[in-house]
C-alpha cells in the first residue's frame, strides 16, 4: 500500500475580512439578501444560529422557487447548495469557536496543526454526523463487532444484501485460504468473510479514506494479518489468484457524465466490463464470484439494464450457478399507502463460476 496516500476533508477555508456576521440579534432577510448576492456570512455566538439561518433560507427559497418538476428540483437543490455553503464557522484548536457546539473528534484527527480556519456550516454537519458513527460505530447484524466507519466512506444502511451474503456463506464448501473483496468501504463483507474462516482477505477501494480508515481501525491487530488492504482501482495491484472474490458495486447508473459522482453509489459505463474481464485473470478455476446487487435502478426507471445479466448474456466468461434473491419491504409510510402500489425492491447476490 502507497504510504502517501491523502486523506480527502472539508478544505479548510482562510479567514478573511469580508464576511458578514451573524447571531440572534442580526436581521435575517437581510443576511439572506447579501448572501444571494454573494457574501459569506460568519456564525457567531451559538452554534444554533447557524441551524436557524440554514432554517430560513430553506424556507426562503421555497416561497421564491418552484420546486415541482425534476428540473424544477434540481435547480432548487443546486441554488440551496450554494447558498448554504456562504454560511461559515471558525475552527480554533480543533473547535467550533461557538458556543453549545457539538464536540467533534474529526476536526483533530484531520486537521491536526491547522488552526484557525473556517469551514462551511454543512460540512461541519456532515462531519458531525460521521463522528457521531464513527464514535459510537454502527451495529450491523450479521456482525459480532460493531463497524466504525470512516469519515466519508460508504457504510450499510440496510442489512438485507448482508445476510443473503451471510447464508451463502454459511453454505459454501469450497477452499477457505483466500478471497478478495473489491470497493471494500468500511469492511463489513471483509469481515464477513474473515467470520466465516477464511484466512486472508484482500481489500481494495478507490478512496483514500476506505484504506487509511480501515488501516487505523485495525492498528495491529490479528484482523490486520487477515485483511490486506490495497488501494486503487478494481483489483489494484493484487497479483494472487483466489477462489472467491466479492463486490458489492454501486447499485445506480450514473446518469451524467460528471467527474465528481460518488464512486460508491454510481457506476459508469466501463466499471462493469472492466471488472468482470479483470476477475477472469484474479479468479482460480473452480472460484466463485460473487456480486450483490439490486433491481433498484430498473425501479426508479433509470436503465433497464441489469450488468450481470449482460456480462452473463455474452457467455465468455462467466456462466450463472445460481442468484439468490429477496424482496426488501417498503417502510410503513402513511402518507404513500392509498396510492398505487409500485415494484418492490429486492436485493440479489449472483453467484457466477468460470466457464
Ligand atoms: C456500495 S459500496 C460497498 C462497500 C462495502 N463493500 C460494503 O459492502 O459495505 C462500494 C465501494 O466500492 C468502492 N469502489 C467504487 N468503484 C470502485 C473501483 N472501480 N475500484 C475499487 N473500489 C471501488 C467505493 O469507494 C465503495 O467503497
């Protein structure tokens, strides 16, 4: 593993003469006004002043935008976005410099040596959330551990592609000495494996935060004998063959031709190919390959294509053993229940051997 790897953060902002203060007692249409025209406004006093001006903006702009269509909406997240991010805070000493602040451990691991700077209101938000899962570390039921994940890295949500990966597991008879688990997030299919008695796992992922915050979690414990981790793209610079590998790709199409999507979300166009000729050099004869994946895409109406059944339908490769599958029930929603029932989700883990 590269030792210079960088760590993505909040870049930090520095402090400068221009900015238009604001507390409880400074008049809010005004502050709006400046920032529409520009202005960055700095939060003082009490940290809840900032969660009241991003409160009136929201509510600002809805009266002066419509927020109907898809075009409609995105041109009104995308002004919100703008706006909100005028709205800064100072960091001394590894600190929001308000008062009633939330404590958050982020800002001295990731900013150590830095002092005094601003960052946007959201960002500190968003960093606040993450610490507060990182601290306490998320549950996750087919786990004995708690996961702690990184800040900014993908951790579950919903467990159900877990535990179809979890009986499968349980089932699977063939040689346990290695595997590798591509885009390995914060770990959980890694210790999944691991749980399961494989002797070694190699992780990789895209982002720099997956690698250090799992490199750190580890520390020097038996799990980080087990787990080798490797960063870049697909399967980096893993030169083992191994009798499984797993992954867990993005499960949406990107819809544009952006360079900033989120790599653990959307997929582009050459992910799946890409990685489906790579795990034909990385896969031992009799190895399985196993993808979960979701029929969410085809639900919200975004593609009609299913990757795997592609990859499958060119029969060169791969050829299908067999795809587990289970429908995800939609949270009781009052407000949705009258109208007209839509597909239901499930979620899907194919299991695909060598031709
Ligand atoms: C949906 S998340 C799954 C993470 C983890 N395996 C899990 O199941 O919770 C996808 C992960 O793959 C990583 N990723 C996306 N594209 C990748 C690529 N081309 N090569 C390596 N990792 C990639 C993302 O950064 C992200 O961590």
């Amino acid at each position: 593993m590269s030792a210079k790897l960088k760590i993505n953060k909040p870049t930090p902002i520095a402090p400068g003469e221009d900015l238009v203060r604001f507390d409880s007692n400074t008049d809010i249409r005004e502050t709006l006004y400046a920032m529409k025209a520009g202005k960055s406004v700095l939060i003082t006093e009490f940290y809840s002043n900032g969660m009241l001006l991003l409160k009136e903006l929201q509510k600002h702009l809805k009266i002066r935008l419509p927020n109907k269509t898809i075009k409609e909406q995105h041109a009104f997240r995308a002004e919100y976005h703008r706006l909100s991010n005028l709205i800064l805070l100072k960091i001394t000493n590894q600190e929001v410099a308000v008062d009633k602040a939330p404590k958050i451990g982020w800002l001295h691991t990731l900013y150590t040596g830095k002092n005094d700077f601003l960052l946007t209101f959201p960002e500190v938000q968003r960093l606040n959330s993450a610490w507060q899962k990182f601290h306490k570390g998320v549950k996750v039921p087919v786990l004995r551990n708690k996961v702690h994940p990184y800040y900014g890295v993908y951790f579950p949500t919903r467990f159900d592609h877990l535990t179809l990966f979890d009986n499968w597991l349980k089932r699977y008879e063939g040689p346990k000495k290695s595997a590798i688990d591509v885009g390995i997030g914060s770990g959980v299919l890694s210790f999944q494996i691991v749980q399961h008695g494989f002797q070694k796992v190699f992780g990789t992922d895209t982002k720099p935060n997956a690698i250090l915050g799992l490199k750190e979690f580890m520390g020097d414990t038996k799990l980080s004998r087990k787990i080798e981790l490797n960063y870049g793209n697909l399967f980096a610079t893993i030169e083992k063959e191994t009798e499984l590998i797993v992954f867990n790709p993005p499960w949406l199409p990107a819809i544009s031709n952006e360079e900033n999507i989120d790599e653990a979300v959307y997929y582009n166009k050459n992910l799946f190919p890409k990685f489906f000729a790579e795990a034909n050099n990385k896969l031992s004869e009799d190895g399985k390959l196993v993808v979960l994946f979701s029929n969410a895409a085809q639900i919200k109406n975004l593609t009609k294509e299913n990757p795997i059944e592609k990859e499958l339908a060119k029969g060169i490769r791969f050829k299908l053993e067999k795809c587990l599958k289970k429908t995800i029930k939609p949270p009781v929603d009052k407000s949705k229940r009258d109208k007209k029932v839509t597909a239901l989700e499930e979620v899907q883990l194919w299991v695909l051997t060598k031709i």
